[in-house]
C-alpha cells in the first residue's frame, strides 16, 4: 500500500511539474535548492532547539529497525532532530518560495517548445517530490515504532529509495546519521 501511495505521489510530481512548465518549475527547483544549502548550513545548531519540542520515542534494546542496526538505533534520537531541523528548514523554504510563486505564475507561460517544456518541467518536479519523499522516509526510518518500521520494510519503493538512490542515500545519512 505504501508503495502505491509513493508511486502515485511521484506521479503527481511529475504531472505538476509538466503543468506549470520548465520556467516555473525551474524557479521553484532554484528556490528549494537554495533553502536545502541553508538547511544543509544550519541543521546541527537547530537539531537540539527541537529537543523540547518534538517528542521522539525512545529506543531500546527490544527496537527493531528497519534499515538500522540497534548499536545505531540506540543513538538515533540526535540524528533524528538534526533531520527534523534540516526538513523544518526546507519546509519553510517550501512556503517561502511558494508565495514567491505567486508574483511569478507569468513563468508558466513562458514561450518555448511545448514538448520541451513539458518534458522537462516534468521531470524537475519529479525530481523535487522525489528528494522531498526521500527525506521524509528517511527521518521515518530513523523512529524506533514497529508499525512505522514494519511498514517501511514491507514497502518495495520506500526500501529501494531509502536504500538505493544515487547520492542521497550516504550523503543525507552521513549528514544525519554519521555526525553521531
């Protein structure tokens, strides 16, 4: 089930992506690039201020984890608030850039090949969903509850993303995980 739902949602990436062209996809890549290089910047000093705010559960011997052995589990509260204040930050750049948007919605209808334009808007907001998944799943991945673990193991498409992506799989789980 939760693969269908990442397939469908990875479809939707695509689609919007396709309608709002490759000017206006582009804008929103650009924006949302620059937020991940701040979240990227600011992660490890806003990671404890999230301490007393998010509850995460805690971790112990009996834990399973799906993608982790439980020598990592045991530490992975620390991990995951400094991945909750990099995707906090990228959040918040979402909305930022999305009002931004608005002033620029003329972009959509910038002039050029259609097939084009299309294609690659397309593909660069397949991209976006698809690194924004990433990161969620990921941080999920990191939260000691059975059903939440059960369910990404169980998952062909989240295990394989989680897994396998080129890039982000041993950057963004060095840049979390292998701070400890």
């Amino acid at each position: 089930m939760l693969s269908l739902l990442l397939i469908l949602l990875l479809i939707y990436g695509f689609y919007i992506g396709a309608r709002r062209g490759l000017a206006m996809e582009a804008f929103y890549a650009v924006g949302y690039g620059l937020f991940f290089c701040l979240a990227w910047v600011t992660y490890k000093a806003l990671g404890p201020k999230f301490e007393m705010i998010v509850p995460y559960p805690s971790a112990s011997l009996g834990s399973e984890f799906a993608f982790f052995t439980t020598k990592v589990g045991m530490k992975l509260d620390d991990a995951f608030y400094r991945a909750f204040a990099f995707i906090f930050v990228c959040f918040i750049g979402w909305v930022i850039i999305r009002f931004a948007g608005l002033y620029f919605k003329r972009l959509t209808y910038f002039p050029m090949y259609n097939d084009v334009n299309i294609l690659s808007g397309g593909i660069i907001g397949f991209v976006v969903t698809y690194v924004t998944i990433f990161m969620v799943l990921l941080i999920l991945a990191m939260i000691p509850v059975s059903g939440i673990q059960h369910a990404l193991q169980h998952s062909f498409v989240a295990s394989t993303m989680i897994k396998s992506t080129p890039g982000l799989t041993a950057t963004l789980s060095n840049l979390w995980i292998g701070a400890m």
